[in-house]
C-alpha cells in the first residue's frame, strides 16, 4: 500500500508530465528513483498521458534502423537461449561489422533495444518480476542511465565475470567512469570527447590561418572574421543540449564545478550551474550564438528533437566554420562534402588561465541482473570490443560512413603506435583527441547526471534569448529547478 507521501509525489510528476515540464523519461527516473516502482505505468495508462520527448544518445544520431530480429515479449526459460545482447540501434547503424562479429563469435541473438532517448521503462518492468529477457545491454552511458539502472535493481557488476586483464587494460579514467558505489558496472565500448572543428575551406577563404584556435578568444574573433568576410553564412555554432556544449565548456575553464546536494541520497554530486566557471560558460554561449544560425537552439529533427539538430546540418551543409561537439558528429558531417579533406578537429579551446579541459563519455554494456548466459557475455563483450577490425573501420572509415569513436583499451593504442598501419596513421584527429583524455573529466554519474541538464535547458536558455539579462540570474532559477527535482524523487 502507498503511503500519502508516496502517492503525492506520483501525483506530482505525473502533473508535471502532463504540464510538459518533465518528459516521459524523467517521470519513469524519478518514480524509479523515489523508490515508486512501476507504478508511473498505470498512472499514464489511466490519465492517458502521451508519450513525450526523450533525453537523447548522447554520441551519435542513429542513421535507417538495421534489420534485426524483433525483441521477443517474454523472457525464454531459464537454460533455454543463447546469449541474447540487445542494442541502441544507433550502434548497430554506425557499426555494421557487428552483425559478423556475432556470426564468428556464435549463437548470439542480437536485438534492438525498446530505449529511444534512453527510455529504460522495459528493463526495469522486467527487473521488477525478477526477469530480464535480454542478457546484456550495448548502449549505457555511465552519467545517462547507469545510476537508475543500479537503483532500481535491474544490473549487476561485471566483477565477477570480467578477466583481470581487461580490468587493467580499460584506461584509468575510462574505468573510473564506469564505476558506481565502488564497483565495476558499465563494460566501456565507443569513447567520445568533445572538441572543436572546423571547415579548413571556409577558414582559408577568410584568410585565417589552417590551425584550430588555442582559446575562446581566439575562437570567436575567428567566427566573426568568417562572418564580416562571407566566407561562409555563420562563424561557428553548438549543440544546444547542455552536457553537449555547457558543461564541456565551463571544464575548459574549470573541472572544480560540481557539489553535493543536502538531502540527496545518491551520494554523486551534481552540476553547479551558479559556479562562476559555468556562467562563464554560459556567457560564452551566447558570444558564439550571435555569431551562429538563428535557429541553433531548436530542437533536432530526430529521437524526440535530440538528434539531426540544428548544428549538425549546418556544418554538413558548409554554413558554418567553426564547431563544438563530440568528435564523431563533424566526421560524419564532413562525409558528405565535396571536399572531406578540408576538416579540421583540435581540442577545445580554453579560457586563457583556465583548467583547459573538456568532456568525455564511453558508451558501453551493462550485465542484467535477471540475465542468463552471464560468464558468456563476459566472452562476448570482450571478443566485441577487442575486435580489430570494428575499430579500422571506425577509425579509418569505409564507404558506409567514417563512426570516428575510439576504444578504451590501452593495448590497442600500444599496438597501433608500434605496427602504424596505415587507416590508423592517417588519422590526425585520433592523437588530438586522444591527448586531451588525461584532462578530460566525465560528468559524476548522479542518476540525474542527464537530467539536470533536460531540466536546466529551458531555464538557461533565457538568458541565450534574451529573456534575462543577466547569466548569474538564470543560472540561480536552473540550479533552484534541478535540486527541487532532485528532493522531490528521493
């Protein structure tokens, strides 16, 4: 039986679902992390509440999905299947060689995950009846959803089934990443880091020198240098979505910018978003802003407005210079130029005298806890993430697109920079992005870590339109947002 407290607060988000102010998504987190299980399903069934938006991937924007078999309704007995991973259909999309990885490997029921937006309303109904008709999940981010997946009960750590030397082979801040409560629970796969790029045609018609600007300064004389000139329609542009462009940008001036919240039972800290490095941050925004499309800030055309946004297609059409987003984004744009040769990927600038350091994420697996086949994904995530020829073709790209992500072993990169093959030593962007990893830092992996930028964005960005005049005072409103979500869903 609820109890009046509990009731309030599902009747709480459930008002807000239904207002707009929070999405389908963070309904499901929050009753999760409020301890309400499942309950929020009968709540939308019967108000008949329609779904909403999600928080996005926050690597890629998925391309047609892949043809694969559909995800079975129930769980098979116990004993009677083969491993069965299931995928974000956007990894399947940018990496095709895993269909064939499965193939070698053997018995292997690879499936599309029901998790647009990182919707993980599935896994934990299932976890809820102590089944789990998948094995293994491809497509957890540590910051994004592996706290609410803890929480609620529906993963368990890899230590008892990960070999030891692939414990100690994951680079140091990769395995940090994906720890959580002092175990091992998220397998890294595709590492991303967010970086600046730019369109080497454009710059040169404006006369700028081919070589990425060292600080934002720099950045933005750049941009505007591109704009006064016509060289191209816009100087630089962003994506909107915070962990995207806030976050990494305020750790270009410092990483010392997060804080625990009284009452918050997580123990991960959050986001501080009146820390003066963040203002800052959101100052620069709106310097980059004027100097980007008029519509840089509205949502994408894909995954609950998330993916294909208003960056993406600016820079894949060669409207704007100069751009800041995870390194894969601008080699995929870049594919479809005329001239791909013409990118340029540096490391993100830094504020002169600043921490100079950025974001990075690793998309990865997490081992069900009502799973079979456990030691087996053990073999299989190792055998898919080891495997060579996945990373050539990301790194080195091939007639179906160039994915750009890395690996999180450092095995890999020792070999490599020993045999120098040749799709590896062509890649200029593989050493710029991979020398900012020591100073990179990850988003804490609060179970809001996601949402307190979903939350935040539409508060922030009053002071980008204009709407406020000052960033310090909407960045006190988006503070005084989150944190009261944050309590509410304890």
């Amino acid at each position: 039986m609820a109890s009046d407290k509990q009731v309030e607060i599902e009747q709480v988000l459930t008002h807000a679902m239904q207002a707009g102010v929070i999405t389908r998504r963070q309904f499901f987190q929050s009753m999760v992390t409020a301890g309400l299980g499942l309950g929020g399903v009968a709540v939308l069934a019967a108000c008949g509440a329609p779904p909403q938006p999600t928080a996005a991937p926050p690597t890629a924007a998925p391309a047609a999905p892949t043809a694969m078999p559909p995800a079975p309704t129930t769980a098979p007995a116990a004993g009677s299947r083969v491993l069965t991973p299931t995928f974000y259909d956007w990894i399947m999309n940018l990496h095709p060689s895993i269909p064939n990885i499965n193939k070698a490997f053997g018995d292997v029921n690879a499936q599309i995950a029901p998790t647009q937006g990182f919707d993980i309303a599935r896994f934990v109904a299932e976890a809820k009846n102590q089944e789990s008709t998948w094995d293994v999940y491809v497509g957890d981010t540590p910051f994004v959803e592996m706290g609410d997946l803890v929480k609620a009960g529906v993963i368990e750590p890899w230590d008892a089934y990960i070999p030891k030397e692939v414990l100690d082979d994951i680079i140091p801040s990769i395995r940090e990443e994906s720890m959580y409560d002092g175990k091992f629970y998220s397998w890294p796969f595709f590492m991303d880091i967010i970086v600046q790029a730019y369109n080497s045609d454009i710059t040169t018609k404006a006369g700028i020198a081919d070589k990425a600007p060292e600080d934002w300064d720099e950045y933005l004389a750049n941009a505007k240098i591109v704009v006064d000139k016509g060289a191209a329609k816009y100087g630089c542009t962003f994506d909107a979505h915070g962990w995207r462009s806030l976050a990494p940008i305020t750790h270009s001036i410092s990483t010392d910018v997060y804080y625990m919240l009284d009452g918050d039972k997580s123990g991960q800290p959050l986001f501080d978003f009146t820390n003066p490095a963040a203002i800052q941050a959101l100052e620069l925004m709106k310097k980059m802003l004027e100097l980007s499309s008029a519509n840089a800030l509205q949502p994408g055309s894909t995954d609950g407005g998330v993916n294909q946004t208003p960056d993406e297609v600016a820079f894949a059409s060669q409207a704007v210079a100069y751009y800041i987003k995870y390194q894969n984004a601008p080699l995929r744009m870049a594919a479809t130029w005329p001239n791909p040769k013409a990118l340029r990927i540096g490391a993100l600038p830094k504020q002169k005298g600043g921490k100079g350091s950025t974001v990075f994420w690793d998309t990865g697996a997490v081992l069900f806890k009502y799973g079979k086949n456990k030691e087996k994904a053990a073999e299989y995530m190792r055998a898919l993430t080891y495997n060579e020829q996945l990373w050539k073709d990301s790194i080195g790209g091939t007639s179906a697109g160039h994915p750009g992500q890395l690996p999180p072993y450092k095995s890999l990169y020792e070999k490599w920079n020993a045999e120098k093959p040749e799709w590896y030593t062509s890649q200029a962007w593989v050493s710029t992005v991979f020398g900012q990893l020591p100073n990179a830092k990850a988003i804490p992996n609060n179970p809001f870590g996601l949402n307190q930028f979903v939350i935040g964005q539409p508060i922030w960005e009053k002071y980008l339109k204009g709407e406020v005049a000052d960033a310090k005072t909407a960045m006190e409103e988006t503070k005084k947002a989150v944190a009261e979500a944050v309590l509410k869903a304890q």
